[in-house]
C-alpha cells in the first residue's frame, strides 16, 4: 500500500514541475523530501531519467537560442574556461594526495567539479576503471554540492548586482553539474539562462582532453572515451530555430517544454540525493569537493568582476 502511495505522489509532485507549479529550489526540495519521507519507488532508475531528461531538455533549450550569439558566448568564455579547469585538476591532484584520499575517488571528484559534474564522472570512471562504490560516492557528493548551489548563487548574485551575463558565465563555470547550472539560471533571467546553457556545454566537451589525461595519468588503454553526442543535437537546435526552418511557435512551444523536464529533471536529483549515503563517505571526500568548489567559485568570481 505504501509503495503505491509513494508512486502516486511521485508522480503527482512530476505533473506539478509539468505544469509550471514549482520553480527549480523546489523541485529539489520536494525531491529530497520525497525520498526522506518514501522509498522511492524508481530508485534504480533515477539516475538514467536524469541522464536522458537532462539531454533533452538541453536540447530543447537549443531551439530558443541563435547560432553567432551563441558562437560569440563560447569564444569569450575560452580563457576562463582553460584556465579554471586546468588549476582545478591540478589542485584536485594535490589536495587528493595531501588528504590522503582514494587516487581514483579523488579524481572522480575533481573532474565532475572543473567540468560538468555528474557528465564527467560518468564518462571518466570506465577510463579510470573505478568501482561502482566509488562512482556512486563521487556522484552522491557532486548532488549534494550542486543542491546548495541552487540555492547559493542566486541569492549571492542579487546581492553583488551581476548582470544577466556575468551570472550567467558564473553560475556555468562554478556549478558542477548542467541540471543545477541551468536552474539556478532559470530563475536569475533569460539572458543568464541563455549564456549559462551555452557556456556549459561549449565547457562539457572538455570531457574528451580531460579523457585522454586520465587514460595517461592512470596508465589505462582499454577505456572507452565517451563522445556527448547530445551537444551535436543542441547546435543543429540552435541552427534550425537561428534559420527559422520552424515556425516560432513551435520553437516557442518546444523551449516551455524543455524548462518544464528541467524542473523535473531537478526532482529526481533531489530524489537521488541520501543523507545516510553522505555520512557513509567520510569528511575527507568532502573536504576536498568543498574546497575545489570554493576555489573555483571564488577564482572565476575574481576573473568576471576583474
């Protein structure tokens, strides 16, 4: 009885992000609540219907944005994108070994925070070879951070009046993974969501260099490099609404649409999110997600307003 209560608020909490009721805080709220209160009752999936919610929804996203603009993001983020990603792994390395971590946990963590977050453990674990125990931790710690950030950036945001775009370049930098990057954007202002959405991906395709180091550094050659073939779907969005081979309704229509599997998208992360999980981890694990995160907050924060 209870699994079919939990099944019927489930996807009750679902329609509501559908239909435009919840805002991206509280839809990860509602999904942390739910799993503290029920069992989730698609706990084996969740992972999967972010991973593919969260493409589509960027891809959705594509058909409302315009390809020189577009183009012109990702030129003027380059440098900073080379350079935090860079000084993160180097401090990833070093701190890994100062704490005392697990080598491959701790670079887990350091990529999923210099690039995308749950994109980049995903694709660097097969290379490395980590064990499922490993992963799952890495991701359990991203989740937690990118949950305060949706929360953290806004707010910080108003309170140094960023622009539109300074936020939006912030917030895709500093945040780990593209579900929180794009809500905490969502709320800041289409501006920001644009910049945010396009700066993300231009930085998720990092994934492939940060590869082959990782095949280099752990001295791995059977590891298969996972290209984000997502990303190719999002230009040739951006291409057919920068062309207008749609009629803008559609386009229009195909966006709303897209910001609404965002917010239950954000559901189901804070679904996935488990305190006992967390405690579980240890402090040193963290230490070091919280550390880089903080950097990287801070050294990007500094590039922008400089």
């Amino acid at each position: 009885m209870k699994n079919v209560l939990s099944k019927i608020v489930y996807f009750t909490l679902i329609t509501l992000c559908l239909l435009g009721f919840i805002n991206s805080p509280l839809a990860l709220i509602l999904g942390f609540l739910f799993a503290i209160i029920f069992k989730n009752p698609f706990k084996q999936h969740s992972h999967k219907f972010i991973h593919y919610l969260l493409k589509l929804s960027v891809i959705g996203l594509g058909f409302g944005m315009y390809l020189f603009e577009t183009l012109e993001t990702s030129k003027t983020s380059f440098n900073l994108t080379l350079y935090t990603i860079t000084l993160t792994i180097v401090l990833g390395l070093i701190l890994t070994k100062v704490l005392k971590i697990d080598l491959k946990l701790g670079h887990l963590i350091t990529s999923g925070t210099a690039i995308c977050g749950g994109s980049a453990i995903a694709a660097i674990a097969p290379i490395i070879k980590a064990k499922s125990n490993t992963i799952s931790l890495a991701l359990g710690i991203v989740f937690l951070l990118n949950a305060v950030a949706l929360f953290v950036f806004p707010t910080i945001g108003h309170f140094l009046n960023l622009t539109q775009e300074q936020f939006g370049l912030w917030c895709a930098v500093a945040i780990h993974d593209t579900s929180s990057v794009v809500g905490a954007a969502l709320n800041y202002g289409e501006e920001a969501l644009r910049i945010a959405t396009t700066v993300k991906l231009s930085r998720t395709l990092w994934i492939i260099p940060l590869s082959f180091f990782s095949m280099l550094f752990f001295k791995t050659n059977q590891g298969k490099l996972k290209t984000p073939y997502f990303i190719v779907l999002f230009i040739l969005a951006i291409i057919i609404n920068s062309y207008q081979i749609l009629p803008p309704y559609i386009t229009t229509f195909i966006v709303s649409l897209s910001k609404r599997l965002l917010l239950v998208t954000l559901f189901i992360v804070g679904s996935t999110i488990s305190i006992k999980k967390l405690k579980a981890t240890g402090l040193k694990p963290i230490t070091l997600a919280v550390v880089l995160w903080v950097f990287i907050s801070l050294f990007s924060l500094w590039y922008i307003l400089k």
